[in-house]
C-alpha cells in the first residue's frame, strides 16, 4: 500500500509545531502530498493571522525539507471531518476538549476516528527523524494483517515489533472453579501456543517481510501491556486498531486502543478496523466514476449510446492491494 497524502492538523502551539515536522518528514518519506490545517484548540477562539502564519509555516517546512505544502483552514470539527474524508493519514496532536459536551461526544479523537475512518497519528513528541522502531499492537485477527500492513508501509525502514496480550481468566478464579493446578497450567499453555501459531502467520506475511520483524507475548491488561512493552522495547511509534464503537460505547466500555493512548508517552497511530486509503483503487474508482449521460428522444427514434470520453477512464495512481 502507498501512503500518498496527509493531512496535519495544527492549532498553531508548540504542539501543532511537533505534528507539522513529522507530517513532512513522512511526506519526504513517502514522496506523499503534504496539506496543513489551522483548526483552533477546542472552546478557543481563532488565532489572528492565522492564514499569514500557517503560510509562513508552510514555506519553512517547504525550505528546510525539500517539499511543496498546500495550506488550508477549518473553522469547526465538521470542517476538519470533510477534509479528512479525503486523504490517506491524518497527523495530528492528542487534542482534548474540556467542554460539557465532550462528556458525551467523547475525545476529539473518538469523534474524528468514527467520521473520518481514517488512520490518525497522534503526535506527542518532537520529530527530528524518520520512526525507528514500532510496536504493532494485534489482536491475532484479519484486521491485525491489515493493521502490520499499513504499520510496515508507514515505517519503510523501521524495525517493527508484533506484541499481543493474552488476556486470559486469573489463575485464582480458574481456581475458585475448582480447576486443578496442572488443567491451569495446561490452559495458559495452550493460549500461549495459539497465539504463537497466529503471530508466525502475521510475522510471515509478504507486507512484514520489508522490515526486521520480532514478535512478543505477554499476559495481562492489553492497554496497560502495550505501555509497559513499549518502555522495554524503546518504540518511538506504537500502532494500535480500533474496533467500530458508539460514542456512548468509548464513554461506558472504554476502548483499547484510547487507553493505550492515554497511557503512552510515545506517538500512537489509531487505525479504525475496515479502513480503506482515499488514494487505494476502490476510492479512485468511486471518485473517478462518470455516470451514464441521459437525454430524452421521441418514440421510434434510434437512440445512439454515449459514452464517456477515454480521457474519462485514464488511470490514476494505483496504491498496492492490501492484504486480506
């Protein structure tokens, strides 16, 4: 898969400077269209020269790495949602929103994963270099393939580690079923080795094989697994999926994917399960399609079909197929 475009989000802070730099790093990286969006902090009022200094940001980025940045401005969320629409990654800060109406809404995060389903990296620290090592967080389902796929598209060149937490019943409630200790033992162990069999399929798959792939298992709390996996490992990135859920279902249940957000101290990519690229071929075929021109005739006359100009059907750039 081809990452082609991005869109960082800044609101003009230090923060905003952050998420700038490592959306131009990836678009050097990818040979990617880079586009920046001012959107205010939420419950803030506009910045003024928002539109001369996010231009005089564009031009620097441009000098300092070798690319051309386009510029654009959003006034509400629902403006960042359209724009997102329409592109491959989203960069942006961990944004909060202290207002009564996020209680329910949820994290301006949540909000953009459900509109948008666009991959979204959250940036947190500043961006000097390329990502070194990532931590893929899988879930040993087929949306995990898709999840190393887009990991080891993002990071060309990094080492990319595979982790899943078996979250199995405590050996003290296994034990108040009356299980003896050797049936505990021996249900921890075969858990161990399905996931084994699972993370060798993920690790062998033709998308990984670009990168230095490890993988590693541990047990527990996934959210609070990921965190401590990431401070052995030194990742720089984590990647973590996102399940569909309502707003109501991130506020009551909680999501994995948002408290291992919550917990890292490291840039975390969300990607939302059944994403699909805004540059991929099944989205520039909707985009590109010309609908059959109609026009009215008499009765008995005959009608000569029109189609539309081969100009119409030239091919677009083509993004490599995902992995199933």
């Amino acid at each position: 898969m081809n990452i082609q475009t991005l869109l960082a989000v800044t609101d003009l802070s230090v923060r905003g400077h952050h998420v700038l730099e490592r959306a131009a790093l990836l678009a050097l990286e990818h040979s990617a269209r880079l586009d920046i969006l001012y959107l205010p902090a939420p419950g803030n009022p506009p910045c003024e020269a928002s539109g001369c200094r996010l231009a005089h940001q564009a031009l620097q980025l441009g000098q300092r790495h070798g690319i051309h940045v386009h510029t654009t401005t959003a006034r509400t969320q629902a403006d960042l949602v359209a724009r997102g629409r329409g592109v491959d990654l989203i960069v942006t800060s961990d944004r909060t929103d202290r207002r009564v109406q996020a209680l329910w809404r949820g994290p301006p995060l949540a909000q953009l994963l459900r509109a948008c389903q666009r991959p979204v990296l959250v940036v947190r620290r500043p961006a000097s270099a390329p990502y070194q090592r990532l931590l893929v967080a899988v879930d040993l389902d087929d949306a995990s393939r898709r999840l190393v796929a887009l990991a080891s598209a993002l990071g060309t060149k990094s080492e990319v580690e595979l982790f899943h937490a078996l979250h199995t019943l405590p050996a003290g409630k296994l034990r108040s079923a009356d299980l003896s200790e050797h049936a505990i033992k021996a249900i921890h162990q075969e858990s161990a080795r399905r996931a084994g069999e699972r993370m060798f399929w993920l690790t062998d798959s033709s998308s990984a094989r670009r990168n230095r792939v490890y993988a590693a298992i541990g047990r527990g709390d996934p959210a609070r697994q990921i965190g401590v996996q990431q401070q052995h490992s030194g990742a720089d990135l984590v990647v973590v999926g996102k399940p569909p859920a309502s707003a109501l279902g991130d506020l009551l249940l909680g999501s994995t994917a948002l408290r291992a957000l919550a917990a890292s101290t490291v840039d975390v990519l969300v990607v939302p399960h059944g994403f699909q690229l805004a540059s991929g071929p099944s989205a520039l075929r909707r985009m590109t399609a010309v609908p059959p021109t109609r026009r009215r005739v008499r009765a008995g006359t005959a009608v000569t079909a029109i189609r539309p100009s081969a100009a119409s059907h030239a091919p677009g750039p083509q993004g490599r197929r995902l992995m199933s």
